[in-house]
C-alpha cells in the first residue's frame, strides 16, 4: 500500500477537497485517468502519494544536514577548554 499505510482507503476517513486547475491540466489529468482506468479522485491520490514519496529522501538529507550544522563545532573542543580552566585555579 502506498505510503506504508497499514489500514485500506475503505476504512480510512477522507476529506473533500476542491481545487482549482485551468482547463488543459484538468483534460491531461482526466486523460491519464482513463488510461490507468482509475477515477480522477484515485488518479490524482496516487499522483500525490507518489510525488511526496519522491520529496521524502530530499526532505530527510536537508534535515540531517541541518541537524549537522546545528550541532557542529561551535565552541571549540568544550573537555579542553574545561580542562584548561581547571588547571588554571
């Protein structure tokens, strides 16, 4: 199942949605639909399922990243300069 969801669409609750798409998109939208034989409420589901499944990796390496950053070396090695205030009192 898409998304590593354990329960099926059947019991899940859903939300509605309206959007607004001009009239070029909606006829693709509507075209590869019919194509996967999927209605165009399944079609666009699983365009987004699959779209932010691909977004997931480059969402985890920038946070990583910034973890890195935020947990560098900001103050120097901190058991020297402890050590070294010790041995100066």
């Amino acid at each position: 199942m898409p998304l590593g969801l354990a329960i099926p669409y059947i019991l899940m609750s859903v939300a509605k949605v309206m959007i607004s798409l001009p009239d070029e998109l909606l006829h693709q939208v509507d075209a590869n639909a019919r194509a996967a034989h999927e209605t165009r409420s399944g079609f666009l589901r699983r365009s987004v399922e699959r779209r932010l499944a691909e977004e997931r990796p480059r969402r985890h390496r920038e946070m990583r990243e910034l973890l890195e950053r935020a947990t560098g070396n900001f103050g120097g090695d901190a058991a020297k300069l402890i050590r070294e205030d010790r041995e100066s009192h």
